[in-house]
C-alpha cells in the first residue's frame, strides 16, 4: 500500500527565510557601521538577529513550545532545579577540561580566539539566567527528572537515580556542541569579516567577480544560520536534542568531513583537486558563465537545505524531522548538491593530466562520494528510531525526485530505504 503524504515538517519554510532576511539585513547595516567594532560582538549581533529572525515566527505563528512543553505550569521543585543547575555546571566543567586536553584548541595559532572572546561575553549573562530558565521549564516537563537531573544526582553521588543510557545520550550531545561550535564559530567570524570588507568593485568586473562573491556569500550564509543552531539548542523553542549519533561509524565518517581531522584526510588521501575549472574554461565565455552558473545553483540548494531546518541543524543529532525546502525531493539535498559541485570544480582533471592521472584523481573524489554516502546511510538509520522519520524515508522512496534509481540494478539496493537494516544489533557500527 502507498505512501500518500508527506509527514509535516518540524518547523516551517517561511521561519527559515525569516532568519535569513533578518541575518542579510544586520549585515547590511553593519556595513553602514564606521568605524567596525571588534568582530566579536558583531558576530554575536548578527547571530542574535538571525535567531530573533526563526523564533519569533515559530513560537508566535508556529507555537513549536507546545509540541515539548506542556500549556499550564506544574508545581515547582526548588531542590531539583538546583539539582539540574548543578548538572549543567558538571557539564560544563566537563566541556572546559576537553578544551584543556585537546591540543587543537590551544596550538591552533588564533583560530579560536574569537571563540574564547565570546565565551566571555556570553558566560555570565548565560549563568545568570540559567537557574530561571530551568525553573520556568521544568514546571512544564512531562518527565521532569530528565538526563540534566540525573547527572546532578550522580554528582551528588546519587547513582541508583542514573539511567545510564539517557545521561550518555545527554553528554554526546554536548560533545557535539563542543567540537562543533567553536569551528563553526572561527568559521563565521573569518567570513564575516570578509564580507565586512569586501569589495563592491569586484561584484561588477565580470562574470568572474560575480562569481566569486556568490560563491562566498553562499558559504557565508551557511556558517552564520549553523553558528545560531549550535549555540540555541532549547525546550523553549522546541529546538532542543531529541537523540545522537549512537554509532562508532556515524561519528567517525561525520568527523572526517571537518578540521582538524579533513586537514589531514584531504591533504594526504583524498587530495583529487588539479587545474581550476576557471582557468580551464576562461577562453569559452558562454560556457564558463553556464558551468559556473551550474556551480552556484548547485551551492544555492546546499544553503537552502540548511536554511530549512531553522534554528534546528546540527551534526550528528536529531532536532525535529525536516520535510519540506528541498528534502520534499530527496532525504538528503545538502550531501547530493555538495558532491554534484565538487565533480563540475574538479572537471579539468578529465583532460589536464592525462588519462592516468584523470582515472586516479577520479577514483580518490569517489571515495570522498563514498564517505558522504556512509554519512548518509548512518543518519538514516540514527533517524529511524524516530517513526515520523521512517514514514518521511518511505514517501521519498515512492514520490522523492530520485525514486527512479529504486529501479536501477545495484544503484537501487544503494539508494532504497532499508528500515529493516534497524534490527542490526552490530553497536558499534550500526545502532
């Protein structure tokens, strides 16, 4: 029997663009802006527009609040928010003492300046309102001895209140915060500031300038919406961590796509890159306009799949199924748009070098193909323990864009939804 509707999407396509409109045009005065500040607090502005820009509209058009918290406030209970206070403290901790270990986040030269900076813009007012916070949410939990209060407990040595798979659950997810903020973060502030300085100049030289502002603004984009969603992740805005990546291979293939570890697999293994597709075409105008034009459609569907999860995206977790944007056509459009760029920027390889070196460097750009399709294959199945995902994954497979390659033989057994790979009981490798 047929799959005849799309499961409704966590959030909806035109909070997204709010952001985006609200983020463009704090930019855009912040150009009028003479003398610029430190880019610090420009960054924390830009970011607080653009999360003003999502939540506004979805807790007043959308009311998402409604879907994890409940309507009337409950009794409250000082000790146990104090005991969630006392939690969220050892995670931090926690998270301090990974900084302090890890040499990446003080032998990496000024990277992550900018995000120590922040941090002490942002501690003390976080800190002040925490213990609000928490009262205010935990009189409207279903649940409220939730992973933050077990861990308080445990640190009062309280262990016989731990449910071991929920606080594991809890702390991957400041994990992923932890390494991802502060990269996403020196990310944002380095283009950021560039953007600040760029010049107009270059805009109107030719295709050649249009281009390359494009393909910047685009990237910028990106990293200023992911910077927010890792820095809000609330109850209040339902947009919160349902689960994480509960797999060796989920976080190890996620990883590599990013520094410091994609520095070192890039450089030395998959180094497939040779003469600019620029280069390579600039004698053929009308045909270096349509490829790079080709190029920036492509990166265009890339940000616009960001965009549509709001101040939900996140590496490695689960934040509410999304729906709609792009994912109305196939389960992954970021991955597919991504990999689909890097052959038409890395095309001059099929005549620059000769056929040997043509068939290796094609070889190493599908390995990096197979290593986003690993990445692919294991969110699904992290996703999967959510129902609404596996009926999204089966509309798709019936109406989605590439529902076709279901009947390509072998290409099909790749790209069809396999639900009943679930009940694989490998755990550390598949969940």
């Amino acid at each position: 029997m047929g799959t005849h509707r799309c499961p409704p999407s966590a959030t909806h396509a035109g909070v997204a663009w709010c952001g985006l409109l609200a983020m463009v045009a704090t930019v855009i005065a912040w150009n009028f802006a003479q003398p610029l500040p430190d880019i610090v607090p420009v960054a924390l502005s830009v970011m607080a527009a653009t999360a003003l820009g999502v939540f506004i509209p979805d807790l007043a058009w959308q009311r998402v609040q409604r879907r994890a918290l409940a309507p009337g406030p409950g009794p409250g209970n000082g000790p146990r928010v104090l005991t969630k206070g006392l939690g969220l403290l050892g995670c931090l901790g926690a998270v301090a003492l990974f900084y302090r270990l890890v040499p990446e986040y003080h032998q990496s030269g000024d990277f992550y300046d900018p995000y120590w900076q922040a941090l002490r813009w942002l501690l003390p007012p976080w800190l002040l309102l925490a213990l609000p916070y928490l009262w205010w949410v935990d009189r409207r939990l279903a649940a409220p001895e939730d992973a933050l209060w077990q861990i308080g407990r445990a640190l009062l040595g309280r262990w016989r209140d731990v449910r071991r798979p929920e606080v594991g659950q809890y702390l991957l997810g400041w994990l992923v915060k932890a390494f991802f903020l502060p990269l996403m973060f020196g990310y944002f502030c380095a283009d950021l500031q560039r953007m600040l300085h760029y010049d107009p100049a270059r805009v109107y030289s030719g295709f050649a300038g249009l281009y390359e502002f494009l393909y910047f603004s685009l990237f910028f984009i990106d990293v200023a919406l992911v910077s927010m969603t890792y820095l809000l992740s609330l109850r209040l805005t339902d947009t919160h961590i349902r689960s994480t990546e509960p797999t060796l291979l989920g976080w190890a293939v996620a990883l590599a796509c990013y520094d410091p570890f994609w520095s070192l697999l890039g450089a030395r293994y998959l180094r497939y890159e040779s003469v600019p597709w620029g280069t390579w075409l600039a004698p053929f105008p009308w045909l270096y306009a349509s490829w790079g034009t080709l190029i920036l459609l492509l990166l265009a569907v890339y940000v616009w799949a960001t965009m549509s999860f709001g101040g939900r995206f996140s590496n490695l977790t689960h934040r509410g199924i999304i729906t709609n944007g792009p994912y109305r056509y196939t389960k992954h459009p970021a991955y597919l748009a991504k990999n689909l760029s890097w052959w038409l920027l890395a095309m001059p390889f099929m005549v620059s070098d000769g056929v040997g070196a043509a068939l290796s460097r094609c070889a190493l750009l599908l390995c990096l193909n197979a290593l986003y399709y690993l990445r692919a294959k294991t969110e699904e199945r992290h996703l999967a323990l959510d129902p609404v995902y596996v009926a999204y994954a089966a509309w798709i497979d019936e109406h989605g864009l590439l529902r076709w390659l279901n009947r390509v033989p072998l290409l099909g057994n790749l790209a069809r939804w396999r639900p009943a790979f679930r009940r694989q009981r490998l755990a550390w490798i598949w969940p």
